[in-house]
C-alpha cells in the first residue's frame, strides 16, 4: 500500500517522522482523514486526538492547537504539542479536567471571559489526554 | 608594608571567590548546553511555521485582520526580554539600555511608551519609570511555551483594543557563544513576511492547487496569535542561551582576575615576608656587633 510521510513538529521537537498508511486528525472543520497521494491542503487544527496507522497497528496522540499542511505525499503538523497516548498520565489528566471544571463554574459566575477561555483550553486538552491515552489502551 | 597576617587573609578570601565563579563557570556551562538543545529543537518547528506564514501571508495585505491592522502610531509598547538572575557581565543592562533609548526615541517623536517585562532584571530597571504596565517574572528558567502564549495573549489585549499601536520586542540575541547582542524585532502590528521572488514563484504554481480548510483568512486568524507565541517564546529562549554564555564568560573573567589578584598578593605576602626576615637579621647583626664592643 502506497505510503505517506508523516511529521508532527512542536516547539520542543519533532515528535513524529515516519512512513504511513493513513492519518487521522482534528480539523477544525470536523475530523479528516489523509492517505498517500492526498492533494495539497491546509488545515488548522483544534485540540483533539491524532490517529495513525502503520503495519495494521493504529496509534493515537493528543494534540494541541496549530495546523497542519499537505503536499507532495507528505503531511506536516506544527502542533503547540502533542503526546503519544501510551505516555500519557491519566491520573494527571483527570485532576487537570477536574481542574479546569471547577475554574469553568467560576469564570461563569464572575463573566471573566479570558479566565474562561483559558479554563476552557485547560478543559480540551485534559479531555484530548484521557481519550488518546484511553484510544492507546484498546 | 601590610602585615604578613592581613596579606594571607586576602589571599584566602580571593582563592574561595575564584573557587565560586570556577563553579558558577562549569553549571553556566552545563546549562547554556541545555538551553541550546532547545533551541536546536525548537528550530524546525519555527522554520516550517515561517515557510507557512510566507505562503499564506502574501495575499494577506488588503485583509482586516485584527493582529495585521496598521495604525497611526500613538502608544507604543516595549517588551523587554532580560534573565531573572545577574553575575553574568553586561548581558542585561545592554539589553536594558537598548530598550531605554528605543523609549527616549519614541517619546521624541510623541509617541506614549509602556512596558511589558519578561525577567526580573528587566522589572528592576523599568520599575521606577512608571512606565512598567506588567512583568512577567521567574519564568525564564523554564522556557514554557504556555508563559510565552500568556505574555503574547496580554500584549495581543493592548493591540486590538487600541491601548497600543504597535509593540516592539527587545532581548539578547544568542550569535554565539561569545557573542551575545541586544536585538530589536516589531512583533506588532504583524507584517506580511516578504519571501523574495522564489516564494511568490512558489506561491503562484502551488497556492493556487491548495485546499483550504477553513477559508484563507480563517486560517490566518488561527495562525496570527500562534505566530507571535512563536515569537515570544523564541526571545525567551535566545535570551535563556544568552544569559548562561554571558554568565560563563564573565565568570570565567572572574576567575581569571581571580587568579592574577592571587599571584599579586602571593609576590606581596614574598616580600614582606623577606622584609621581615632581612629587618630580623638587621637586629641580630646588630646586636652581635654591639656586644663584639
């Protein structure tokens, strides 16, 4: 099966750079999926999980916001961060969503919109964690 | 002649200085390798995010973007990128100074200056001026690409409701390890990035085959704020580099001064020992000579 290069880079390195059947990513506009020879095409990314597939075994990674770019059979993502489910700390990520919970009911109350847009992200990627780290397990 | 005591006092004392800045030499050392892998790693990451914004940002000119908007300009902000720490020569205050005339040179021209700063050395020149609208403090040890994005948030808040119209960026360019510069970058309003005929080349035979997920524009909007983090957190990790080679060289300066202060000292502490030994032979010569009668 014809093949696609895939790299994830963040700020603190490149994650990913390897060989692969297909992808799976969290557009913006919805979840997309990209296989080899794919036409070129830009995406921004919203905090979510990333699949992809290689010698029939799926892997999954949370990342977090940026985009992603495509063109000759390649696919380029430059992610604030991203992190292999099976590295993830689900412990962490649980009291992170808890967290960011409890900040959201308070940011309700006193209408404070950055604080709320900051709990709100805190809340994306603690739940991006569990569901890549839970995805990682199966 | 000082006594024989108080000289090897002060070459104790010296010896146990020169034996901290050795020390303070080595873990800059260690450090700045540190701070340099990060920056080899984030290097790709900023790259590919500068090829992106070139395609993408050439037919950006005409558009409304709020972080793109150019202004008259009024108000100025300055964020000024320092380390936390000293002991590491005239790395800060060079930095400090760049800022300050950049502000003199502003308020010539009119133009209101405030002032944002990341490091505490930063805050302690700008705390008296009146001038200092936030600080941004003991972040710089850590290099985190979330303190990098509140700083960006905040000054991105001044700019789009008008507090500010335009926000430069001062910090210590990492050259090399030896070299360490003040440098001055516009991180606001957010120009299109010129690419020279090859990108435009590029652009005209690939852009127009691209599928764009959501509109152009939109992209854009996502992009512009992750952009200026990219920025930030770029100043804040040169001047992480920065400050531990200009720490180690200026230790290791210490060190050395150290080290000829001693070698003084030790020819000090030589003759007035043979001072005292010559004055004692003096008295013994003499007295053998008065009893000889």
């Amino acid at each position: 099966m014809a093949q696609i290069h895939l790299e994830v880079v963040t700020p603190s390195g490149p994650v990913i750079s390897d060989e692969v059947d297909i992808v799976t990513a969290p557009g913006v506009g919805g979840e997309f999926g990209v296989l080899a020879n794919h036409a070129p095409f830009l995406s921004t990314i919203k905090t979510g999980t990333l699949s992809f597939k290689k010698d029939k075994q799926t892997k999954y990674l949370m990342v977090s916001g940026g985009f992603s770019e495509v063109s000759s059979n390649k696919i380029t993502f430059l992610v604030e961060s991203a992190e292999y489910g099976t590295d993830i700390d689900v412990d962490r990520a649980m009291r992170a969503k808890e967290r960011a919970e409890k900040r959201l009911a308070q940011a309700q109350q006193a209408a404070e919109q950055i604080n709320r847009a900051r709990a709100e992200a805190a809340l994306q990627r603690a739940l991006a964690r569990i569901k890549a780290a839970e995805l990682s397990k199966q | 002649m000082p006594g024989l005591k108080d000289v090897k006092t002060k070459i104790e004392g010296v010896s146990k200085t020169s034996q901290i800045t050795k020390a303070m030499n080595m873990v800059a050392s260690a450090k700045l390798r540190g701070a340099q892998e990060k920056m080899e790693a984030f290097r790709p990451y900023a790259e590919k995010f500068a090829e992106a914004m070139r395609d993408l940002s050439g037919g950006m000119e005409g558009s409304n973007l709020p972080l793109m908007e150019v202004r008259e300009v009024k108000a100025v902000e300055i964020v000024v990128v320092t380390s936390d720490r000293g002991l590491c020569g005239s790395f800060n205050t060079n930095i400090t100074t760049t800022a300050e005339k950049l502000m003199q040179k502003y308020e010539a021209e009119g133009k209101k200056v405030t002032f944002v700063t990341v490091g505490k050395k930063a805050a302690q020149a700008f705390r008296r001026s009146g001038k200092l609208r936030s600080q941004y403090n003991d972040i710089m040890g850590t290099f985190q690409m979330f303190n990098a994005r509140e700083i960006s948030q905040d000054i991105t808040q001044q700019f789009v409701s008008g507090e500010s119209d335009q926000v430069d960026l001062v910090y210590g360019k990492f050259h090399s390890v030896a070299v360490q510069k003040p440098e001055v970058e516009e991180l606001l309003p957010i120009k299109p990035v010129e690419g020279g005929e090859e990108a435009a080349e590029k652009k005209e035979t690939v852009t127009g085959a691209y599928i764009y997920e959501p509109e152009p524009e939109e992209i854009m909007e996502v992009l512009l704020p992750l952009y200026l983090n990219v920025q930030v957190y770029h100043a804040m990790i040169e001047v992480g580099a920065s400050e531990h080679a200009a720490r180690m060289t200026a230790m290791d300066n210490a060190t050395n001064a150290c080290k000829d202060m001693i070698d003084e000292l030790t020819q000090l502490y030589n003759k007035a020992r043979q001072a005292a030994i010559t004055g004692e032979l003096m008295d013994i010569v003499g007295g053998a000579e008065a009893l000889k009668g």
